[in-house]
C-alpha cells in the first residue's frame, strides 16, 4: 500500500494487494456467504446476532429496556457473530443481513419469522411492535427520527473515518485524522447544542435516538471510544458528558451494553444472552472464577 503524495489512483481500481490495518482479513470488495452455517436458534420469540459494538449496543439496550418496562414478549436470546474471524459471512447470517453486518434481528413471534438489519430499523421495528420508547406525538416522533437518522448517517464519519485512521490504519495519516477528526468535533458540538436545550434528543422523553447515539458519542464523551478523550477534549462538551451519565446510571442500559461483549472488563462481558439471569449466573469472570 502506497501512502505517499506521489500516489495516483489507477484508471481501474481492483483489489490486488493487502491493504493493512485491524480488518484487513475480513475486508473483501464482494458480498455474500463465504461458507454454510446455520445459525443458533433459542426458546425466545426474539432471536438476535450480534457482537457488543456500538451499533450492537443499540440494540441490547432496547431490549433491556423493553423487559425493565414490562414487555415480556421482548424476551430475547442474543448470540454471538465474532465478526474478526468473519463469522457474519456464514449462509445463516447472510439469509439474515445480506449486508453482513452486525446486528441482525429475527422475529420468530409470529407464524413466519421476519428478519430485521440495520441497527436504527431494528429499534424502529421493536419501538413500534412493542409502542414503546417512540412518541406518537407527531411533531415529538418527527424530532426522535431526526435524531435516529442523524445518527445513522453521522456515525460511519464516527467509526469508519475517525476511528479508522486514528486507531486501525497501519500508518498515521495527518490529512485523514485532521479531516475526521474535525468532523467529529462538529458532530459533538451539534449534540451540545441540542442537549443544552433538553434533557434528552428528542425533549423530555428517553427514546430510541438515544439509545442509538449514546453507545457512539456516549463512549467517545466519557474518553473511551479510541482513547481519543484528550486528543479530542471531550470534556468540553459538558452536556453530552451530562446527558452520557444521565443514561450510564440505567440498570438496563447498563445490561444492554453487557449483552454479546469480548473486550474489557470480564467483569463486564456476557459474550451470550438467553435468560435475564445470565447477568448473575455468565459473566466471564464468574466462568473463569474457579471451582
């Protein structure tokens, strides 16, 4: 890979060599399975795949809080899909997504399983079956959306630009971390702004476009995400960093960001989830714990 100013790009892009970095092994240019595997299906009428990224998070939230506020149809079993050793390239997975990216849903509550992908589709999809965590409202509803849309399309400068070339990228390219790098600073100052006027994105109400921002920006405004808090200053932006609490101190936001976790604190994994007392009886350090 040539990082130099002299590179020209080919008249013809093709994928010829390595091209380096943290998912260099997973990254291919075509879409599709690339082996036969079923996928797990457990005793619950929500079945999810997933691994605890941002994007996973989203989702394990919801379904905590779903469950904290009543709704037992949201009993879910979540399985793992170790996206590094390229699990979400399996027949089962990709039937599910074809896109092959973690989260994937499937609905098994009715006579025939609906599979759900995108992360912001699947609180949308939960929020209205359950009518939770979505105003009705319609001018409340419309600032939710905006919110959970904003996040959709403003999160890949987040991770696949920022975090890329930051933390992943074989060599430090200072146009690239400058360009993202600003970007996300604007991003952060957009929240400020927004969370200096309500407690939550969409007003006073805890909805699903927090739930979809706050495992990104959440993380990056405590210093965690990248280890980018210094180089960034998060701290400056005093209303995220008041609303990111706010939400931390939910029991179920704080199981959800548990639910299909690797990294980090033993303490804190539970790699699978199929019953709410896993989070007592399956955390990594009570499987290491000995005998």
């Amino acid at each position: 890979m040539d990082n130099s100013s002299s590179y020209t790009p080919p008249k013809v892009w093709s994928a010829n060599k390595e091209s380096g970095g943290r998912f260099a092994n997973i990254n291919r240019p075509t879409a599709g399975a690339t082996h036969d595997k079923d996928l797990p299906v457990g005793r619950h009428p929500l079945q999810l795949y997933s691994l605890g990224t941002p994007n996973g998070v989203k989702v394990t939230v919801m379904l905590e809080e779903l469950l904290a506020a009543g709704h037992a149809g949201a009993e879910y079993d979540a399985w793992l899909i170790r996206i590094n050793e390229g699990e979400q390239f399996g027949s089962g997975f990709v039937s599910v997504n074809p896109n092959s990216k973690i989260p994937a849903l499937v609905d098994r509550s009715g006579a025939t399983p609906i599979r759900v992908f995108e992360s912001g589709a699947i609180l949308v999809y939960l929020a209205e079956k359950f009518g939770a965590f979505l105003p009705t409202d319609t001018a409340k509803r419309a600032e939710c959306l905006s919110w959970l849309f904003w996040q959709m399309g403003s999160a890949p400068f987040l991770g696949g630009g920022f975090g890329h070339f930051y933390a992943y990228a074989p060599t430090k390219i200072e146009y690239a971390i400058d360009r993202y790098a600003m970007e996300v600073k604007r991003q952060m100052d957009v929240l400020d702004q927004r969370l200096a006027q309500s407690q939550y994105l969409a007003g006073d109400e805890y909805t699903i476009a927090d739930m979809a921002v706050w495992p990104w920006y959440g993380t990056l405004a405590l210093g965690l995400l990248y280890e980018a808090g210094e180089f960034l200053q998060v701290e400056t932006y005093t209303h995220v960093v008041r609303w990111t609490k706010l939400i931390a101190e939910r029991p179920a936001a704080q199981r959800g960001r548990m639910v299909n976790r690797t990294f980090g604190d033993p303490a804190k994994q539970l790699h699978e989830r199929h019953e709410a007392g896993d989070f007592e009886t399956k955390t990594q350090d009570k499987l290491a714990a000995p005998l």
